[in-house]
C-alpha cells in the first residue's frame, strides 16, 4: 500500500472519530448548556413576572379578567406560554386557553420543582414542554406561582442549529487540513522521488549518479548520508575489482609457471640434469602461492571479526633475535648482514608474541628483498618513558615520496617490474599496520630513494 493511500485512509479514520465524537460527546455538553441556559431565561421571566406583575393582583390594583389580559399580552410578546397557579394547585390563567386545569390530578408536587423537563399533559399540550415555576410573595407568604413553558421542540431547534455551526467550522478545518496534507505530501514527495530514482540507479551499480538536494533540511542531511554511503560502497566496489584482479594475477603468475615445468618434466623435454633447477623454480612458486594464501587468510579474519590478541609479557629483544636468526641462510646468499643493537638488555613489553614476531618477520623480510648487496640491516630497541621503540632499517633502494603512502594498500607493491622475482605478495605491510593498529600502537617510516627506508613501531612496556 503506498503512502498517499495509507495518509488519505487515517485522514478519513480522523475525521470520521472526529465527527463521531463531537456529536456524540460534544453534543451532550452543547444540548446541556442549551437546557441550561433555557432554564435560566424562563426563571428569569416567571420571577419577573411574579415580582412585577402577579403581586399587583394581591394589592387589588388588577382584576383577575385584567391579569389574564396582562398574562396574555406579555405570553405574546416573550413567546412563551405561561400559567398562573393558585395555592390550590389549579392553574387560574393559562395565556393559550381559557380552561382551569388541577394540576394535582397531573402532579400534586409540579408546583413545588422549580424545573421540569419533557412534560406532556394529554389533552393541554400537543408536544413536551419544559417548564420553570417560580413563587408569587405577597406579603412574606406564598399567595400563587407563575410558571413559564417553552417547548422542548425550541431547544431541539436550537441544538441543531448550534451543532450545524460545529459541524460546518469542523469541515472547513477538515479541508484546511486536507489542503494541508496535499501540499505538504507534494512538497515532500519531490525530495523523496529524487531519492528513489538514486536509489535505483545505485542498486543497478551506477555509483557516479549524483544526488542533489538545494533545501537546508532533514533532507538534505539524508541526501547528504546516502553520498557519503554511495561513496563509501563505491570504494569498497572499486575495492573488491582491484583485489580480485590482484589475486588473481597474483595466482595465475605462479600457476603459470607450476603447470609449465610440471608439463615439460612430466614430457621428458627437460635434461636429467636441468631436473633439479626446474622443480626448485616449482617449490619457489608453491611457496609463493602458499605465502600468498596465508596472507590472505589472515586479512579475512582480521576485517570478518576484528583481531583477537593473546597478549602477554615478552622479552622483544629475544623476540628479534630469534626472528633475525631465521633469516640467516637468506642473508648468507645476498652476503647481507643484520645488525642488532639494544639500549638494555632486556625490554619487556606487552603484545601478543606471534602477531609481533609477523611483524618482524615481514619488515625484515622486506628489508631484505629491497637491500643492496654488501649492505646492513639495522635493528634497533629503545625505552622511552611507557614504550619501547622497534626500528628496522636497510640501505637499499628506498621509497619515492608519491609512493610512500601507499605502501600499507593491500596489493601494493613497489617495483611491479621486479615483482616476479621477488616472493611478495603486496599483503605484508598492511597485515603490519592491521597488527599494531590492534594493539593500539603506530607505525611510521621514512624513506629516501637510492639511501634506505627505516620502519619504526611502538610496543608498550610491561608495567609501564
């Protein structure tokens, strides 16, 4: 169901209890005050016309011929029919009939109620009445009452029109609202059109349509998020495109390879002695893919859940040594030569030793590939205040300054034309930086080309 639909229905519920409740509730209250007020208008003339005129019988200044006349003159000018009630219950003058009525063959107490509501007397009245009666004093007794009828119809009439008046102000502001809600939907519809025809064109993988938006509203913050949203998927798509093209190429290079001297030894083209140098370029491959695949694995778990750290307190020191040492026959063969130099000697810190040892053994690994021959590793410890400084440092060929940024992209790799000699998958460094990021810790380089590069990382003390 869309929206306009959903808003005209409840529109129509409103106005429909609206209605329902103002002339159910309402119009009790409204025919209350009517019959009210028609009381207080009735007392008001019956004890006028008992204190003005009726208490003139009793000083002998009227006639009883003379006050029917004087009922009737004044019964035609209020409107109202009005009888006058002896202290025998019986009504003397009666301004629409010459007939005496006993009133105690009809109510013994009317003369007694000041008010009475729907009364109907076969015979006298062709509808209800609602009647008021009021005392006539004459010296400090009780001689007679006035009492002035008014037909219930009259209220009714009333009532009617009053609520008529309600009901035509409740339309009014029911269209006004209806109005209301039109402009405001085609107000709102507008932005909102504009948002679902992005949304399409973002689910169909146009991430180059714009949304614009020129108010200065909850809109434009909304137009405003789905930009930055759009923005931020389409990084990840651009993303996803470069990394399955990077592995890709990654795997193929050296599955390339693999199935070519496989095929030409398994052929028996290759010379008995040439064997041996074909099947280490095969296990040279292997490794790489496998070195490749282990990297990956691990950047999955680090972006699926997050890093999980088992930290402890460790000797970095020993760490690198043992580390360094790994590394030993590799330098041997490039006649490359690690240094080790610590300011005490022994630093404890607090880190999780396995995800430090990898960070060692990546930044050392790349201090290798990228080391001239004849040259030095530098590593180095240092205390300062609540952490230990790691430093690994080559003299090799260096990082240019438009590069250096982008040597913790995933992939990324600085010499791609020497790439297929070196065992790098483009992986390592950003598995460094996504481990000390983990222990909330940094990592800097500085680099000049045709000089070296030295990484430099932060590590804290143990009860520092």
């Amino acid at each position: 169901m869309k929206i306009p639909v959903k808003v005209i229905i409840c529109y129509m519920v409103t106005v429909i209890v609206l209605f329902f409740c103002s002339n159910t509730f309402l119009g009790e209250v409204v025919k209350d005050r009517i019959v009210s007020d028609c009381r207080s208008e009735l007392l008001e003339c019956a004890t006028g016309l008992a204190d003005g005129y009726i208490v003139r019988f009793y000083d002998s200044k009227y006639t009883l011929r003379q006050m029917r006349d004087q009922v009737t003159m004044l019964s035609d000018i209020l409107g109202q029919r009005i009888w006058v009630i002896n202290s025998k219950n019986k009504v003397v003058v009666d301004s629409k009939s010459a007939k005496i009525l006993d009133l105690d063959l009809v109510d013994p107490e009317f003369v007694y109620k000041t008010y009475h509501d729907d009364v109907m007397i076969d015979g006298v009245f062709d509808e209800k009445m609602l009647a008021v009666t009021a005392p006539v004093m004459y010296k400090y007794s009780v001689k007679a009452y006035v009492c002035v009828l008014m037909p219930v119809r009259e209220t009714d009439e009333i009532y009617t029109r009053q609520m008529n008046a309600i009901n035509i102000v409740l339309l009014i502001v029911c269209a006004f609202l209806a109005i209301s809600f039109f402009v405001i939907y085609i107000i709102a519809a507008y932005p909102t059109r504009k948002i679902r025809k992005a949304a399409l064109e973002y689910a169909g993988g146009n991430y180059s349509y714009t949304l614009k938006c020129k108010t200065h509203d909850e809109y434009n913050d909304l137009t405003e998020a789905i930009n930055y949203m759009v923005g931020q998927i389409k990084q990840v798509d651009d993303y996803q495109k470069k990394f399955v093209a990077n592995v890709s190429h990654d795997f193929r290079s050296p599955l390339t390879s693999i199935k070519g001297y496989a095929e030409a030894i398994k052929d028996g083209t290759v010379p008995e002695e040439a064997r041996n140098k074909y099947l280490d370029v095969i296990l040279f491959e292997t490794d790489r893919l496998s070195k490749l695949t282990s990297d990956l694995l691990d950047l999955n778990r680090i972006d699926a859940r997050g890093l999980m750290l088992d930290v402890t307190s460790f000797d970095i020191n020993e760490a690198i040594k043992k580390t360094a040492a790994s590394f030993e026959v590799t330098c041997l063969k490039k006649k490359i030569n690690i240094e080790l130099s610590f300011a005490e000697k022994s630093t404890f810190v607090d880190a999780d030793l396995g995800r430090i040892q990898q960070v060692l053994y990546n930044l050392i690994d790349n201090a290798i590939k990228f080391s001239r021959a004849q040259t030095s590793i530098e590593i180095e410890t240092e205390e300062k205040g609540a952490k230990a400084l790691i430093r690994v440092k080559d003299h090799g060929e260096g990082i240019s300054r438009e590069n250096i940024k982008r040597i913790w992209e995933r992939f990324y790799k600085q010499d791609s034309s020497r790439g297929k000699d070196k065992k790098g998958t483009g992986l390592g460094l950003s598995i460094v930086k996504e481990i000390i990021a983990a222990h909330d810790e940094n990592i800097n380089v500085i680099s000049t080309e045709g000089v070296g590069t030295e990484f430099t990382f932060t590590l804290p003390i143990s009860g520092g």
